[in-house]
C-alpha cells in the first residue's frame, strides 16, 4: 500500500467544524470514514492513515490524495484537481458530506487520482527529475495514458518518445496594459498551468500535424481536436499568410502557430508529422494569460521535440509573435515571459523595452497575492483593448511632434514632465480620420488606426506613464523592510491602477464590483487582511487581483460569497490562489512509455 499525501482547501465553515466524512478508497473496497481535522493548514496526519486514498470535499472543492512523502513530513497543503481517471475500465467518481448542523447542499464529484499509478506507467529519458515528480505532471501523464489507449485514431505510438513541457499562468499584479508602452510590470506566475506533450512522427509517414486540447474548467473537461497538412504549415510565405490560414479557426493557432515562427524565425526544418496533445487548468477569458501559457508550454514542446533550445527571453518573444501576427492579437510582451521565466513565491519584474529581464521580487511570508475570477470574459483580442492600445500609440506620436524627437516608450517620460509640460495639450479625443491626415501612421506594427472610430488619446496616453511610476514604486515598498504602512501603501497603489483603468473604460461592472467589495469589507474593520485590489491584464473583464495578510482567504472566500449573491450566480467564482515554476524551469522532459506497459 502506497502513502499519500493529502491535497485540499478547506473553507472557514469547515474550519470551525473540522470533522468531515471521508471517502477511503483501498485496493479492496470502498468505505466512509471520519477524520478530525484539529488545525488547518499545517496539520500533520498521524501514519495510520496514510495507508490509504483519502477524498475529502467542501461545499465547492474538490480534493485530491497523492501517494507522495514520508509520514513525517506529510502535510495539508492548498490545490485542487479535477482528473476522473479510470479502474477496470470505470471512473471513480464519489460525493463526500460535510457533517455539522448547517445546510448542505449539492456536491460536485470527488476524482480519484493514483500519482504512484501514473508514474509507473512511464519512464523519464531525459529531463529535471524535480519536475518528473510533480503532482500535475503526474495528473497529464494519467492522460496521455488514457489518450493513448482510447484514441481511436492511433494519436500516440506507444514505441515512440515524447517530449513534455510546462508553462503557468500568470497573475499581472501592477503593469498591465502599460506593457506595450514600456512599462515596468511585475506579474506571479500562477499555480494553474498547461502541459503539451508533442511526439515525432516515424520517418516516412504521412506528415501531418495532429492536435488534441482538453480544457479544465467549472463544468468538467472540454476536448477539440484538429489536423492539418505539414506542409500547410511550414510554407507560409509570410506572418499575412499565416493568419489568414487560421482565421476561420483561431485556436489551433495558439499551439501550430508555433510551427510556423520557428521556421520563419529559427529557420527550423520540420521532417517529420507531429502529434500534439494539450492539457490547460488555466481559464480562458479570466485575465491570467490562458493563451500565453498555451503558447509558451507548446513552443517548448515542439522545439525540444526537434532538438532546439530556447533561452527564456527567445522562447518568450517567439511566443509574442504567435500571439501578434498568426494569432491577430496585439498583446505585449509581458505574458509569455511571465510564464516562461516565472519564479515560485516571487513577482518577475521585466521592463518592456521591449523585454528587459530586471529580477525577481520575493513576496514576504507575511503576504500573498491572489485573485478572484469575475465571470465575465476577457479578450485582449477586443476591440475595447485594441482601442486603448492605438490610442497610446496616437499619443506617442504626437508627443513625439512637441518633444522634438520620438521618445521611443511613453514609461520613459516622467510623471512630473508630462503633467507640467505635456498632458494638457494632447486632445481629448481624435477621429482616425483626421490622426492620419495629419500624422499618416501611429508607429505601431500590430494594429492598425481605423479611419472611422473616435479614440481618446489624452487617457490612453496618461494611463503608462503613471502606472510605470506606481510599478517602481510598488516594487521599491515590496522589497523594503516591513513597516506598519507598506501593505496599506502596496494596495493603494493597486487600488490607483484600477481607478486609472476604470478611467479608460476597460474595466467591467463585475470586476469594479469586486473591487468595491474590497473597500468595502476594509471600510467594515476587524483584522485588517484585505490592502488592496485591481483590474488584471488587458481589463474588460476576467480577474481581480487581491493583496491578502498570510491568513487573508476567508475573507477573499467572503468576498466571493458576496459577489455571487449580488450577481445571483448559483456557484461562487473561481479564486486563485499559490504560484509555480515557468517553463524554462520545468524544462522539457523526454519520456517513454515505460517497459512491459506498451
């Protein structure tokens, strides 16, 4: 019998509580249980029951048990899985009832996940062992097997190596949309991430490109797939030609676009078909950078698979131009190296001018940085965000008229000369018309002034100079010894961020509700565990990033709770919580099913 390590979050009901039912699976039988739980989050669990797989559930988490430690440094620890493996053929899926006198009420499913299990079934050729032994490595082994066995179409050959990676999402604590302009923007790589396992077709079959993506999310595991004549791929005569292949069918160009830029940009020869499979936890449409972490985790597949090797900076900006020009979407640059570079526990600061790698900022013991999904999807394809973006552009160029010389990034002027000597006399708004009559272009390569709109330039122009100030000084106070005001300072400055994108007009009625919620649970008093919030990434909609104490999660569960009840959604909205590795940290492992198993 294999020891597990248990893997759950509890909610502050049941904290108070703490006795739950238990589901114990053994090799046997199935049979309920009880566990006293004295005090969550670092409670060791005595040996005597880590001989089994326990499931235990809240009202709106799932857990899952590992067979992972020693006993005597088995600990609780924060994450949730959603992965229904199967035994003999059928899926382990079981509800789980909290005990006490409130109402209960219904309870998603509770899967099964044997890490020891999936481990056996594959061996590591080549790779860090650190991330071999992942939780979640394990969890997309477990899915490669079930790919591989159940795949009609023969997708994986059992004789033939794959080569996995791994990239997080990322978590835009101060920069955001300023990114494009140069700013300073520090982001933590989130704790949800992608897989992709890209396996080399035999020499002398037909080559294609296979893709088959399966998506994580509230209502259970999504699956597309698609397929495509290599040579499609490997012969666009330029970025105009690439788009246009995929501009019926966007999302196979997240993974495939990456192709296409090694070839155009690496000079990669491709000899041989593919077979691509991608796994996401990230969300779409949530702000925490879904596609890039698609982007960078497929980018390092495909590459490793063909034996190249990518820097972080290189593997980020080639990931940049699948988003730019294959993909159509004109984000900066901040994203992929998020969640290439990504430090566990710490922001990554990157200047982006256009990607100046500037260190990493740990976050003390005493904080956290989390988030709360609004509900409401994001785009950085949109036309609010696209708007804002071409509008900054316009300011940039007419600045350039009254500097004498084009200052390259906005975040290069500084606040003071700008507010003195500048901003009152940028225009309020200007049709696209008349920018080009007076101006012919606006000096930025992925977007493109539209004749017909109205844009409003002194906003748009104003918004990264202030936020690159704001992103120094947040990193300044974050590295500084603790004080009484450095949180209060912190989230005010976030609070500053969300007012200037409001501003703009790229915030959106949920994400400005749960800011409120924010200030308004600080105006209640108690002990102070909220500091601050803000609109993430490219705004209109997704996340809301929080600034917690170390013990702050019920209150952003309230908050939550609160949220839901005032937009009368029937579940509480995902919560983000923990960060991890990026890419170039995981690697790329190269693996093989493992001996006796094929």
């Amino acid at each position: 019998m294999h020891r597990c390590a248990l893997k759950l979050r509890i909610s502050s009901s049941q904290r108070e509580c703490a006795r739950l039912r238990v589901l114990a699976l053994t090799t046997s039988c199935l049979h309920s249980s009880l566990l006293d739980i004295p005090h969550l989050p670092s409670t060791k669990f005595p040996p005597s029951i880590l001989g089994r797989f326990w499931l235990i559930q809240d009202s709106h988490r799932a857990s899952v048990v590992t067979p992972l430690g020693d006993p005597s440094t088995t600990h609780v620890s924060f994450g949730t899985r959603n992965f229904a493996p199967k035994q003999n053929g059928k899926t382990l899926t079981r509800s789980v009832t909290p005990l006490g006198n409130r109402p209960t009420k219904a309870l998603p499913d509770v899967f099964v996940h044997d890490h020891h299990l999936a481990m056996e079934d594959w061996e590591l050729i080549d790779g860090p062992s650190a991330s071999w032994g992942r939780l979640d490595t394990s969890v997309f082994l477990e899915l490669l097997t079930e790919t591989e066995q159940g795949n009609p179409d023969d997708l994986l050959d059992p004789d033939r190596d794959l080569y996995v990676a791994r990239a997080p999402g990322r978590l835009d604590v101060m920069g955001g949309i300023a990114d494009y302009s140069g700013a300073l923007v520090l982001q933590m790589p989130l704790a949800e991430a992608c897989f992709v396992a890209v396996q080399p077709h035999s020499p002398g079959s037909e080559p294609v490109v296979r893709l088959v993506s399966h998506r994580e999310s509230g209502n259970g595991t999504t699956e597309h797939t698609w397929s495509c004549p290599l040579k499609d791929l490997v012969s666009f005569p330029d970025y105009k030609a690439a788009k246009a292949h995929f501009a019926e069918n966007v999302w196979p160009a997240y993974v495939a676009g990456c192709i296409s830029v090694l070839c155009m940009e690496k000079s990669v020869q491709f000899t041989t078909g593919l077979s691509i499979v991608v796994w996401s936890e990230v969300p779409e449409g949530a702000g925490v950078s879904s596609s890039a972490a698609v982007e960078v985790s497929s980018m390092m597949a495909i590459a490793g698979a063909v034996g190249v090797k990518l820097e972080g900076r290189e593997l980020a900006l080639l990931c940049q131009k699948v988003e730019n020009y294959v993909v159509g979407a004109p984000c900066g640059v901040m994203d992929q190296m998020a969640s290439a570079m990504g430090k566990e526990g710490h922001l990554l600061a990157l200047l982006c001018q256009p990607a100046e790698f500037q260190g990493y900022v740990p976050i003390p013991k005493y904080m956290q940085f989390c988030a709360i999904d609004s509900g409401e999807k994001h785009c950085v394809g949109g036309s609010d965000y696209s708007c804002v973006r071409v509008a900054s552009f316009m300011g940039k160029k007419i600045l350039a008229g009254m500097i004498g010389q084009d200052p390259q990034h906005l975040a290069r002027i500084s606040p003071s000369r700008y507010k003195q000597d500048f901003q009152e006399n940028l225009p309020d708004e200007m049709t696209g018309i008349d920018f080009i009559h007076k101006y012919r272009d606006h000096g930025d390569n992925v977007t493109s002034v539209d004749p017909r709109a109205s844009y409003r330039i002194k906003v748009a122009t104003s918004h990264p100079v202030y936020d690159h100030f704001r992103a120094i000084a947040f990193r300044e106070i974050l590295g500084a010894r603790k004080s009484g005001s450095q949180m209060g300072v912190l989230g005010e400055l976030m609070f500053q961020s969300h007012a200037s994108y409001k501003t703009l007009g790229i915030t959106s009625e949920g994400t400005d509700l749960l800011v409120d919620l924010i200030h308004e649970s600080m105006a209640a008093g108690g002990r102070p565990n909220l500091f601050g919030g803000k609109i993430t990434g490219g705004g209109s909609g997704g996340a809301v990033c929080l600034l917690i104490s170390s013990e702050g999660e019920d209150a952003v569960e309230n908050i939550a709770k609160e949220y839901a009840k005032k937009t009368k959604r029937k579940d509480i909205p995902k919560l983000f919580f923990g960060s991890s590795d990026g890419a170039v940290t995981f690697g790329c492992l190269r693996i093989r099913r493992a001996v006796g198993i094929k």
